[in-house]
C-alpha cells in the first residue's frame, strides 16, 4: 500500500505542484523564522558580552551634566587616568554632556567625547553606535574642529536635511535656559554638521555628538569629564574591576556596574524568541491546514476508486496507509520546495520578514540592528530534520480527518452512479 | 474447502433490503430465498429497479440485508466482522463492474496483480499469475498499457482477469456488457462463460444472448424472484436448479 500511496504523488502534476508550493510556503516561513531567530540570539550574545564589560563612571550623586540645575559636578580630571592604570581594563571612554533647550519644554543632549569613541545614546546606550544616514561619522581628524554629527531628531528640529550635510551649521548658545537648565554666559558657536544618525529611538536621535576638546571651549570646561565608561578585558573580571574602582576613586565616583542592560537584552531576545515561536507555529498550522484540504479533497475525487479498492479485498487500515504515504510525500516535496526557495531567497527575504514582521514588536532602538543582522540560510542537517519531522508530523495531523472519511466509505461507492 | 462441493455455494433465508426515503420505505428486496450450487453461470434478469443490483450487492458483502440470512462458501456473510469481511472480498467473491473500475494510474498487469497483493501473494507469483491470466485473455501484448490506452472491450477483460485473480468460487458482474459494443460484449460473455466452468458465476443482465449462455436465470421483480418465468426462451433454460455443464 506504500508503493500505491508513493505511486499516487505524481497522479496529476500541476495538483503537485500546486500542493508543493502551498506547503513549501509555510515551510519557507519557518525557516526564515528560524533564522532570524538565530540571528537575534547571536546578536544578543555580542551585545550582552559588550555591553556587560563596560562600567559607567559618574561624579557622586550627580548626573554629571554641565549645565543642569543640582546636576553639575563633574569627576575629576585624573580618574581617567586613575582607571587605565587598573589591570583588566582595556578601554577608558570620556564623555561630557550639557543640556540644551530646544522648542519649550523639550531639550537635546549635546555629548563630547573622543571623535573615534562609542557614540552610546543617552539613557538607551547599549547598543552602542547608531546608524550613519547621511554623510559621515567623526573622525579623529576633527578632534578640535569645529563639527557636529546630530540625531535624526534634532536635524529635523532644526531643519537640517541630508543634503546639506557638510555645509549646514548649527548654532550653540550656552546662555539659553529651560526648567532644568541654567545658562551658562558663554559666546554662540557654530559647528558644520557632518553626520545624521538615527537610532530609531526618539530621545537617542536628540543628541549631538561633538569632538571633546570642541565641547570643552564651547563651555568653558576644564578636564573634568561627566562620564568615564570602562571597558573590562571579560565579563569574568567585571567584578574584580568594579571593586579595584572602589577601592581607587569610589570616594568621588559612583559607579554603575552593568546588570540592567544584561536583563536588558535578555528581555529583548525573549520578545524576539516569542514571536519566531508564534510564527513557526503558524507555519506549522498553515501546512495542517493545506495537507487538511488536500486529503479531503482526495478522499472526495476517488471515493469510486477507494470503494473499488474496498470491494477488491483491500484493508481499511491499508487504504489508510495509502493515503498517508501519499499525504507524507507531499508534504516532504513541499518542504523540499520550502528548502529550494528559503536556500535562494532565504536572506533577502528574512531581512524584510524581520523588519517588518518583528521590527515593531522590539524596542526601537533596536531597529538599527537589522542592518547588520546577519541571517544565515544554510540548509543544515538540522534545518533538515526540522523540515523533515515537522511534514511528517503536519501531513498525519492534517489528514486524520480525511482518514476517518476514507474509513468509512463504502465499497457500494464503487457502484455509485452506475 | 472440503464443505465447498457438498453444500450449495450461496443460500439466502428470508433477505430483505429496505431503504429508507424521506418518510417512504422503499423494499428493494422483500423475502428473498435462493439457493445456487457450486459452478455455472446464473443470470439476473428483470425490469429496472426490481432489486438485481441489490442483490448481487448483499450476495457480495457489499451491503449487508436489513433481515434475513446469507451464506456464501460456508460464511455467515451477514454476521461477518470488518477484518473477516475483507477476507472474505479477497477469497471468497470477485467483482465485476459495468464501468471496469480499473485503477487509473496501475497498469493493466498491476491493477490484475492488485487483490493478489492484498492478499499477501509474493510478488513474483503475482506478476507470474497476472501475466498468464491477461495471456489467456487475449492481452498478452496489453500488459504494460494503462486502462486509458486499452479500449472498453479490453478494460472488462482485464477487470475480469482481477476478479479471478485469487481464484474466488464465486464471481459477480453487474451488466458487465452495459457499457461495450454487442461485439466486444460478445466476447465478455463467452470469457464469463469459460470462466464459470470452474465457479459460479453471477451475472446481472439485460442481454438476452448473455441470459441465453446462463445455465439458469432468475428473474426478479418488486425485489421478488418469479415462479414463473415470463419468457418461453428462459423456460428452457431457466427451471432448472442443479448445475448444468455449460454448452461451449
Ligand atoms: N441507496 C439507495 N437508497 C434508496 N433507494 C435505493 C438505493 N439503492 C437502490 N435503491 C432502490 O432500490 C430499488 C432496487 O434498486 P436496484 O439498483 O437493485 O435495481 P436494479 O434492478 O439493479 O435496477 P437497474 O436495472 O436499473 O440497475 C430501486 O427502487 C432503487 O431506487
Ligand atoms: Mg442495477
């Protein structure tokens, strides 16, 4: 019966094809799923493993912004310094940050740092660089010009476009205040915006990101800086680092050891790895019913043929088998099919799949990171297995109804008509 | 089968088949009682509608009788339970239908090999078994063809190869001349014949050079047999109800 089921498959070509297709399409969609869900899941190791080595230093019990009322003390020059000197550390990143008033009662975020430092968005830093748009990002070639990359955000606030980049300006005027900001009696500068980011978040595309010694002779600063980040050589020796901060500048200093962005990024990737579960169960209910309809279908246009069987000494059971070879064997050439399409147009397909069908469900800033999502579409033994076991299992779900049909045809069927 | 050359090959007690239509009862076969021996070839003959179909239906396990009894080969075949029912289809009882009922896509030599498959024949025998049938049939060269590439007249033949394929005593067609040419049905019915040499062979018929061949004919009507015959053609014929040797 196995061999009259197999033999049945390619009865009529263009129902194979068809049925190939429909199938394979959930199959395809599983795939890119999977994907991406990998995808994210290797993105999320690097950005927890990044992100989880780097230690924020500010003043005690301040912000650290040079111009917020009650939040201006700043760290000491020599704490950069202090910390490079701590075994373990590999990377110390200087920030200072003032507050500007744009269109009542909103504010911008203006951040000097070195121009080759991480670009970390305000409050929402752990992913670290955003997203050049249009021109270019600091180099260390404009340490001490007169430059600016912006957020997309405040570009739009103050009417910059991307073709003007390179011979826009933007006025600096430390003097103007707001709620939470005093004026500083500083002259206006202008500095030529290079850049546009985005970070797809809307506070992180209100910042400004400017050379350090730049951001020091606009306000007047001396070598204190707001915010020292420390880079730890692993995550294994974020502990012992923190303490050794303790021990040299925690009389002046906090200092922000790094377990929110953990639980951070773990939420995140939960997110991602709820929906790719969603959507692969939607495939896999998606084939059921496509091998559902099918059988049906089958059951109905040869129940002449299944009565004949029926007169002619054949078992239920066998009639049965039958059918579920044939059911099986569709199924595995649609999700053959759903390989041959997922290995061709698997990564295009996944990007906008991601973007699209996902993008909106994660937290914004999150988006930039499609961009360099890299999404494999190997066909390994185990995507194999998947494809394999999840046709076998759809095609004897999606025909059981079909089954109990055929079961109770009568071999009177055979005369039906006559 | 010692029992087989003993007892009669069929024997009906009572058999009713009623269906029912909306409040209607329509009684298909009303009382029937029939006893047939062992080989020849039996033709049903009456109007349309007066129960031949259903007849042969219930004979063949098919349908089961709404009362009565029906023994064939030694089964009860109204008692019978699903699993011995479709052995009793594979050994006891062969069919014949008007519309050949081949299966499309098998050829002419696996759709004659098929009962033997479901009846766990190696499948050497089958091929072995199937071949010489269809040679004896006259379609020695059709083997490999598909039921669309065989004419009608070729269709019932290998219809009938398949329904002899296991050998069963007992085989049933029902107007297997209905949908053939007088020549090509002309050559069914001398192919029935030989073969009801060797078992019983139950024919459906509205031929009357088919009903001619019959060792014996009955006639039914309402769903009743008829004492009498009403044709003098069939009174020759058709009386007796011992086996007879057919006339070749
Ligand atoms: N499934 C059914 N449901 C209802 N009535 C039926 C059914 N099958 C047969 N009948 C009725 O039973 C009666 C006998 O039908 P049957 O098919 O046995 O006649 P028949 O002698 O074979 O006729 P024909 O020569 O036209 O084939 C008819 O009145 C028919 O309408
Ligand atoms: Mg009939």
């Amino acid at each position: 019966m196995i061999r009259l089921g197999l033999r049945n498959v390619p009865r009529n070509k263009a129902r194979l094809m068809l049925i190939a297709f429909l199938i394979g399409i959930p199959v395809f969609l599983l795939l890119s799923l999977r994907s991406v869900d990998e995808a994210v899941e290797r993105q999320t190791t690097v950005l927890t493993r990044d992100v989880n080595t780097v230690l924020q230093l500010r003043a005690k019990g301040s912000m650290g912004h040079v111009n917020m009322i009650g939040q201006d003390r700043l760290l000491p020059a020599d704490v950069p310094e202090k910390v490079a000197r701590i075994e373990n550390v590999v990377q110390v990143e200087s920030y200072l940050l003032a507050m500007a008033p744009i269109t009542p009662p909103n504010f911008v975020m203006h951040v000097g740092l070195a121009p080759s430092a991480v670009k970390r968005l305000e409050s929402h830093g752990e992913a670290g660089n955003p997203r050049i748009i249009a021109g270019r990002d600091l180099t260390p070639e404009d340490a001490g010009q007169d430059v600016a990359i912006i957020g997309k955000g405040y570009a739009a606030w103050a009417a910059i476009e991307p073709k003007d980049v390179g011979k826009a300006t933007l006025a600096i005027d430390p003097s103007r205040t707001h709620p939470a900001i005093y004026g500083m009696n500083r002259p206006q500068r202008n500095l030529r915006i290079v850049g546009i980011y985005a970070s797809g978040y809307v506070f992180g595309d209100l910042q400004l990101f400017v050379p350090i010694d730049t951001f020091r002779s606009i306000y007047g600063t001396d070598r204190r800086v707001s915010w020292v980040f420390v880079r730890v050589d692993s995550v294994d020796n974020v502990a012992t680092v923190a303490q050794r901060l303790h021990d040299t500048v925690g009389g002046v200093a906090d200092i922000l050891v790094p377990k929110q962005a953990a639980v951070f990024t773990a939420t995140t990737s939960r997110t991602v790895l709820r929906l790719t579960f969603l959507g692969g169960l939607l495939a896999i209910v998606l084939m059921i019913i496509v091998v559902f309809f099918v059988v049906l279908m089958q059951v109905r246009e040869r129940a002449r043929e299944i009565g004949t069987l029926k007169a002619i000494g054949a078992s239920n059971g066998g009639v049965v088998v039958q059918f579920l070879t044939e059911a099986v064997a569709l199924a595995l050439l649609g999700g053959a099919f759903g390989l041959v399409v997922f290995r061709f147009l698997g990564d295009a397909v996944t990007r906008h799949l991601f973007a699209l069908g996902i993008g909106p469900f994660l937290p914004s800033h999150y988006r930039p990171l499609f961009a360099s999502l890299s999404v494999g579409s190997e066909i390994s033994a185990s995507v194999l297995l998947i494809v394999m076991s999840v046709a076998v299992v759809a095609a004897i779900i999606g025909s059981s109804y079909g089954v109990w049909q055929l079961i109770k045809i009568s071999p009177l069927e055979a005369v039906k008509h006559e | 089968m010692n029992d087989g050359s003993m007892l009669p090959l069929i024997e009906l007690r009572a058999v009713s088949k009623s269906y029912r239509k909306g409040g209607e009862r329509i009684d298909a076969i009303a009382g029937i009682d029939l006893v047939v021996e062992e080989r020849g070839m039996v033709a049903i003959v009456g109007p349309s509608g007066s129960g031949k179909s259903t007849l042969m239906h219930l004979v063949g396990a098919m349908d089961r009788p709404t009362s009565g009894e029906i023994g064939v080969g030694g089964h009860m075949v109204n008692r019978l339970s699903p699993r011995e029912l479709t052995q009793f289809r594979r050994r006891t009882v062969g069919f014949v239908f008007q519309m050949f009922n081949l299966v499309p896509n098998l050829t002419a030599l696996e759709n004659v090999a098929l009962p033997m498959e479901f009846n766990g024949v190696a499948r050497a025998e089958r091929a072995d078994r199937a071949s010489s049938l269809l040679g004896q049939f006259g379609l020695g060269q059709r083997l490999r063809h598909l039921p669309r590439e065989l004419s009608g007249g070729e269709m019932q033949r290998v219809a009938i190869a398949r329904a002899v394929a296991n050998a069963p005593r007992l085989i049933l067609a029902d107007e297997p001349t209905g949908n053939l040419d007088s020549r090509s049905g002309q050559m069914i019915y001398e192919l029935l014949q030989q073969i009801s040499r060797e078992r019983t062979v139950m024919v459906v018929t509205h031929a009357q050079d088919l009903a001619n061949l019959a060792n014996r004919v009955i006639h039914i009507r309402d769903g009743r047999l008829q004492d009498r015959p009403p044709s003098v053609a069939a009174l020759r014929r058709g009386q007796e109800s011992a086996p007879a040797q057919p006339s070749s």
